[in-house]
C-alpha cells in the first residue's frame, strides 16, 4: 500500500495515481512527475499506447509492423511542450517529418487529386483537376486558419467548466468571433455554400468531420477549421511510426519516476466524504487522493464507481464513429500510392447515414488506406506494403460485426479493385481485422468508438463531461471521451489541462 499522509505533503508532491496509459494518460503522467509529483499508471494492459499500440503481424515473407489506431499527426507542436517542459530537447525523443503529398484522393468517378502540403499548390490541383478556381480553394483554407486562431485557445486549450475561462477576453472575443467567420449551420451546408459547384470538392471538406468521428451533415460549421491542421499548420509522419509519440511519453516519465503498473487494471476509485482515498485492483488497494482516469468516462463511472451518481445526461451524449480496420500484408508495391490514400464512395450521405441513423455500414463505403512502409520500408518485407485499410463505421450497439466484417471486406475490396484497376485480394498475404466490439474490449472504450461523443451538435464541445468531477474531490479526467475530445491532439491538451488543474 502508497502511504497517503495528505496533510504532510505539500499539494505539488502529492501522489497521483492515473488510470491508463492511453496518450492521454501517458501524456499526463508525464506532466505531473516534471511538476514533481510521485506517479503511479494503472494499466489494464501488457503495454502501454492503447488505441495507439503497435503489434508486428506475422507473414511468410516475413512480419509487418502496425500502429493499431491513429495514423494521422498534427500539432507536433503539443508533444514537444511536454519535453521543453521537462528542459529536454524534444529532437532526442521523437523526430518527425512534414509530409508532402499530404493525402492522394481518388474519386467515385475516376478522378485523382493530390493534397499538396503547400496551400497554392494544393489550390492549383484543385483548379486543374476539379475546375474549380484556386483563389476560391485558399480563400476557404485561409478563413478556416482564421477561425481556428479565432476558438482553438478557448475551444481547445482550456476548461470550458471552469467560471474562469468565460470570463476572459479571448473567450469573449472567440464567441463574438463565430458568426462573423461564417461558421453557422453544418458543416456540410458551408461547404456547399463554399463549393456547391463540384460535389467532389464539399466530399473532400466534408471528410474532415470524420476526424472526430462525427457526420458532416449533421456537425456545426466550427468542424471547418479543421482542414486547417492539415494545410496550413501540416500533417506529420513521426520516424518510427505513430506508436513512436506513445514510447517517447514513455521514456519521459520513465525518466522521471513514474511507475508504470502493466496488466493491473483498476476495479475501483474508491471514495469517501466526497474525496477520492484510493484506487483498488485485483492486487492491492493503493492509497492516492488524487486520481486521473485515461478510462473511457462511461466505463469509468459505470465500472469503478458503480455506487456513486453519474452525470447521465453527459455519459448519454451520442458517440462518435467507430471502425473496421483490416491490416494486409500485401506482395507488391503500389508506386501511386503514399502514406494516406482516401478512396471515397459515390454517395457520401447515404455513408454517413448508415453509420449515424440506420447504425450499419453502407454498401458502398469510403476507404482509407495508410501504409508506413512508404516511409519506413523495414515495416514490411522487400517488395511488401504494409496496408492499414479503414472504413468508418458505427460504434457498438451489438450489429451482427462478422456478416458486416465479411460483406464490408469484398465492398472494399472492389471499391480498390476499381481504382487501382488491380485485384488486390490476391496479393493479400497476411491479415489481421479489428472491429467495434475489439476496439472496446481491448480498450474499454464505450462501444469502441473512437472519439467519445461525436461532435453531431453545435453543443457538443459544452456537453463533453469536464476534465474533472464536479462529485468527487481530487478525481480527474483526461482522454478522448472527455473536453476537449478525441485524436492524438486534443488528448494531449486534455492531459495539460488536467495537469494545471492538479497544479
Ligand atoms: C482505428 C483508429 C484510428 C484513429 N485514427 C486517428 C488519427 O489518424 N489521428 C488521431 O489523432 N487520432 C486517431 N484516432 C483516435 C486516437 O487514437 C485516440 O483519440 C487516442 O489515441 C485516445 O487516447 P486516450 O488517451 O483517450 O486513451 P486510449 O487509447 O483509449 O487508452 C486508454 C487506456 O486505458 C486502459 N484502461 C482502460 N480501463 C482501464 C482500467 N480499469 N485500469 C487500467 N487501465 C485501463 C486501456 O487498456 C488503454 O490502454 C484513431 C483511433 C483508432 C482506434
């Protein structure tokens, strides 16, 4: 047992145990040990990462390595606080590199379109291939940069629970912000209102809903400053893999102290007078009066804390997407394709309805494609790729996942078929699936979806439960589940803001 002696210990040394070693959780961890905190991760786990693990995939020509979950990196930026943080230089943990192309886009009808990293460049392609004028492409990409410096400080980087943050300029000045940037209705009306003339053109703005798993046509138009991550801050391929961000949290709070304690997972936040005391595990009740939970907020309440109230009206906000992932080994190398390739489907609301409204998969589905090996060749054998094939899909509400798994994977399949004009499934020589009902028994994320609650609403961003319980003294939150939401960015903001609320 951790010995508490709460009055003895000034509140910055105070031990924090953090249930999790998520990104977020990781991320956390790592924070409050540079602030001088004695560290304890729980992790239900052999390993830490989470969505965010590796695995090798075994195959006769040899393995495959994959990154499980996330693939797409933006704001570097928010990693490499963390090591400045800690007076590190961030160089010596995690190396990355802007990519450029960023995505290769192929069209139900046969076009292809590359998202070139550089803003005119991109807008040129889009005027050569789609017709559609470039000044009109980087007047959009331009005002979705406005609108992000406009909200992201207030929207993302702060406590929208917290009296304190309404109150300042910037909060004021980002609210009275959004009318004027024309960021009313959904996301898909501004993009038609951008770009009504080419249907190929709102599909691809339309996609970015997705980055946090939410349906563009029923999302506010404020999800439109996302393409800005991409084209005007960059999108980013770490040097050894997404699972690379995970290992350098590890290294970091290694380095200063934390106890990871892998394949424990927590049963039990235990409370009392209204005060976290302890958490318990299959092993031994540990004494902590400060608890961060990386759990999914619903499973955290409804598994650790099953005798105490839960916020029901948050834990019932809707959930964002979920996927089917199948991982390939494939013998051949395909030169047209980069790191991301989007192959979309022909009919983009009837996708989006059958995820959201009919909560299936439809029958001609958007397909995802994300191969390392372009980047790191010893990812997969000589003359192998290693493909991470997504298609998005409803989270878990017990759908029959092994007839949608096999019908999905032949509606993939000829969708790749059609584009690439070569049979692909021949050249399958290994394979791994990962589906809702996966994601959520090896993660403990509510249905497997991937992102918390969906962004479907334009107050969403309010609805999210706060990073910290307004019940329970000394309990936490960070995570995709809570403010300020899921992807690899907003957990680690989501771990600074816990932090500073600790601090
Ligand atoms: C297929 C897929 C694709 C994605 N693509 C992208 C992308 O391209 N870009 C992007 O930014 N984001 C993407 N995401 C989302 C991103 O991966 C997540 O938002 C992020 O990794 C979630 O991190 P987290 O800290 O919330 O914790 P999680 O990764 O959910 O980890 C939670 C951890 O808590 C542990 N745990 C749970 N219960 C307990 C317990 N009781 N005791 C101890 N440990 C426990 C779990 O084992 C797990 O390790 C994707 C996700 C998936 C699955």
């Amino acid at each position: 047992m951790f010995s508490k002696k709460k009055s003895s210990i000034p509140a910055s040394r105070q031990p924090v145990a953090v249930v999790g070693a998520g990104v977020a959780g990781l991320a956390a961890a790592a924070r409050l040990a540079i602030a001088g905190h004695p560290v304890t991760v729980f992790e239900a786990s052999a390993s830490f990462g989470g969505k965010m693990h590796q695995f090798d995939l075994a195959g006769p020509a040899g393995p495959y390595r994959f990154d499980a979950g996330p693939s797409l990196f933006t704001l570097p930026g928010l990693v490499d606080d963390i090591f400045r943080l800690a007076h590190r230089d961030p160089r010596d943990y995690l190396r990355y590199e802007r990519l450029d192309p960023i995505t290769q886009y192929f069209f139900a009808d046969g076009t292809r379109l590359t998202a070139w990293a550089d803003s005119p460049r991109f807008a040129q392609e889009i005027e050569q291939k789609l017709g559609v004028p470039a000044a009109q492409v980087e007047q959009f990409l331009a005002r979705s940069g406005r609108a992000y410096n406009a909200t992201a400080g207030t929207f993302l980087h702060k406590s929208l629970h917290r009296a304190g943050t309404y109150l300042s300029t910037d909060t004021l000045k980002a609210m009275a912000a959004l009318p004027t940037l024309g960021l009313t209705g959904t996301m898909h009306a501004r993009h038609e209102q951008a770009f009504g003339q080419d249907a190929r053109l709102v599909q691809l703005f339309d996609r970015y809903a997705t980055y946090n798993g939410s349906d563009p046509y029923q999302a506010p138009a404020t999800l439109s400053l996302i393409p800005h991550l991409e084209h005007g801050l960059g999108a980013y391929y770490p040097e050894g893999g997404i699972y690379a961000i995970a290992s350098s949290l590890h290294r970091l709070g290694t380095e200063f102290g934390v106890q990871y304690r892998f394949n424990e997972p927590v049963r039990e936040i235990v409370a009392a007078g209204g005060h976290v005391t302890a958490v318990r595990t299959d092993q031994d009740i540990y004494d902590f009066g400060l608890v961060v939970s990386n759990m999914d907020v619903v499973p955290t309440y409804r598994r650790l804390l099953p005798t105490h109230p839960a916020p029901e009206r948050t834990l019932g906000q809707p959930r964002s997407s979920s996927a089917l992932i199948f991982y390939w080994g494939i013998a051949h190398k395909f030169a047209e394709l980069d790191v991301h390739n989007i192959f979309f489907s022909s009919d983009y609301r009837a996708e989006f309805r059958a995820i959201f409204e009919d909560k299936t998969v439809a029958d001609d589905v958007t397909v995802y494609v994300n191969i390392t090996s372009k980047k790191e060749p010893a990812d997969a054998p000589p003359g192998h790729e290693n493909w991470f094939v997504m298609v998005n899909v409803p989270h878990d509400q017990g759908q029959d996942w092994n007839t949608l798994t096999q019908r999905t994977r032949q509606v993939v399949l000829a969708r790749l078929h059609q584009a690439l004009g070569v049979d692909v499934e021949p050249l399958i020589a290994s394979e791994k699936t990962w589906t809702p009902p996966g994601i959520a028994a090896d993660t403990s994320s509510f249905g497997g979806a991937l992102y918390g609650s969906s962004s479907n609403n334009a107050l969403a961003a309010f609805l999210r439960h706060p990073n910290f319980s307004g019940r329970l003294d000394g309990l936490y939150f960070c995570g995709g589940s809570v403010h300020p939401g899921g992807g690899i960015p907003l957990c680690l903001l989501s771990a600074k803001i816990v932090a500073e609320l600790i601090g």
